[in-house]
C-alpha cells in the first residue's frame, strides 16, 4: 500500500468539513453584527 496514509485520508474530509464549518460560522458572525449594527449601541434595547 504504497502511499497510502491514514491521516492523508483523514485530512482531506477533515478540510472539506472544516470549510463548511468555517463558512457556517462566518454567516452568523456577519448576521450577529448587522443585528447589533441596526439595534442601535445600547446593549439594553438589543
């Protein structure tokens, strides 16, 4: 089994998951600051 490794199998899905994490959290982080951007600065009325 030439070549063959487990961590390089591991890391590709791992990567593919990673990103799809990654974007996931990226898109509530932005929805996050818009909310607060629009609330206004007074933590109390958000």
């Amino acid at each position: 089994m030439a070549g063959h490794s487990k961590w390089a199998n591991i890391k590709h899905k791992k990567g593919a998951a990673d990103a799809k994490r990654g974007k996931i959290f990226t898109t509530l982080s932005k929805a996050i600051t818009l909310a607060a951007r629009e609330g206004g600065g007074d933590p109390d009325t958000n």
